[in-house]
C-alpha cells in the first residue's frame, strides 16, 4: 500500500512539472487545438459536399471521428516528450531522486490526458460552431466524453513506448506521427467502414478508432447520413463495448512494455 501511495504522489509531481513545461511553453498546445479545428472545417465545408448529399448531415456524423482522431494523434506529444526528455537528460536526473520510476511514465501519460482535454474542449465549441449537437442524455454524452479520454490515455501508453524505442528526438518527431495516418484513416473516422474494399474493410471494422468514433456517435446521439452505411460485423454492433475491450487490451500490452523499455533504458 506504501509503495503504491508513493507511486501516485511521485506520478503527482512528474505530472505536474509536465503541465508546468505546457505553460511555459504554450506553443507546445499548437498541435492540440489547431489541428482539430483545421480537420473539421476541411471535411464539414470542403470535403462534405463530396462524401455526401447532406453536408449537416455529414458534419454530425464527422465529429465523432474527429474526436477519436484528435486524440489518438495527441500520442505523438507523449513520443516526443519522452524522447525529449531522455535526450536531454532528465530520465538520468530521475534516476538520482528517491521517486518511484513508474511515476516518471504515469506523470507524461497523465499531463498528456490534460492536453487531451484542453483539444477535446476545443473540438466540442468547433463542432457547435459547424452545426453538431449532443441529441443524447447528459449521462450518454458524459460517458462519451470518458471514452474519448479513455481512449487518449490507453493512446498516449503506446506514444510512451514508440518515443522509448525511437533512439532519438529527430526519429520521434516522425515515429510519433506516421503510424498515425493509416491507423485513422483506415477507420470509420471519416467515412463508413463498409464502404472500403477487401482487407481494408476488414481492418477498419475491427480498428479501436472506429470503435471509439463509432461509440461517440452513437453516446451523443448523432445519426449517420443515408449514404453511410452501417457495417454488419460485431464491432459496428457494439461499438461501446469493443472501444473498452480494446483500451483494456492496448494498456494491458504497452503499459508493461512501456515499463520494461523505461527500466532497461533508466539502468543505462
């Protein structure tokens, strides 16, 4: 019990000196607030003509998928912090303190959650500004929310252990980013999952992105357009349900090979 009640106190701490470099350095916030607004006013006015016969529509059914998106890619702020931070140095200066050294990923997973937050804000008065609207209970907007943030989390564990792996800052800043672009497109986030050919089909059904996008459509009560149709396959039909499997399976994988790789790298 001690050993666990100082693990969350050093997390405290590490999580805090975290947030502290975002404020000093508020342009480190660039990514997490203008990028989602770049992506919903491209696909709601330039795009949703194209996709669909009703853009407000479309634009609905968008947000979800943006919201999954935004978040997933705010990993890429985990890989390069760590990256960062052992290239400068401070895992070294970690190492010298009495604190434990889990503490060292809870507290940049868990700042990187706060900056998920700030987006996810950000994303929700955009969203209202291009027509969206929460047509669910508070309550199913509210666990949508969670899941959103859950899914950021359960991200930004795999974002620790990409920036680990890297070797460098230069390799992070574009390891952090390229697994990004098939694992978001390659979903429901932008268009419906049945809609893709063959094997792309396959991967975008069972892809925890689509899961979450497709769980915060269905959490905020957002119907989809006509033309999107729904895929047939479990994870379509329990979008909820798969979005915890997989957070639950992709923290059960990469939180003990973050710490492993944290370890090995710390006892250098």
């Amino acid at each position: 019990m001690a050993v666990l009640t100082t693990s969350f106190r050093d997390g405290g701490v590490v999580t805090w000196r975290n947030l502290m470099n975002v404020r000093r350095q508020p342009d480190l916030l660039l990514s997490a607030t203008i990028q989602p607004i770049m992506f919903v006013l491209l696909f709601a006015y330039v795009f949703s003509g194209s996709i669909g016969p009703d853009p407000a529509a479309y634009r609905e059914f968008l947000m979800g998928g943006i919201f999954a998106q935004t978040v997933a890619f705010n990993a890429a702020f985990t890989t390069i912090g760590m990256a960062s931070d052992l290239s400068k140095g401070v895992i070294d200066r970690f190492r010298s303190l009495p604190m434990s050294r889990s503490a060292v990923l809870m507290g940049r997973t868990v700042a990187d959650l706060g900056v998920s937050v700030i987006g996810l804000v950000v994303m929700t008065a955009c969203g209202f500004i291009v027509g969206w609207r929460i047509r669910g209970s508070v309550l199913d907007a509210l666990i949508g929310f969670g899941l959103i943030l859950l899914f950021a989390f359960a991200m930004s564990w795999i974002g620790a252990w990409v920036g680990m792996i890297s070797g460098n800052l230069q390799v992070a800043q574009s390891a952090g980013l390229i697994w990004m672009f098939p694992f978001a497109f390659i979903s429901s986030a932008f268009v419906s999952a049945s809609s893709m050919p063959g094997i792309l089909k396959n991967i975008a059904e069972w892809n925890p992105m689509t899961a979450v996008a497709d769980a915060a459509r269905r959490l905020f009560g957002n119907a989809r357009p006509g033309n999107l149709a729904v895929s047939d396959a479990w994870p379509a039909q329990n979008p909820v349900l798969w979005s915890l499997i997989s957070c639950a399976l992709i923290l059960a994988i990469f939180v003990p090979l973050s710490v492993a790789k944290y370890r090995k790298v710390a006892s250098k």
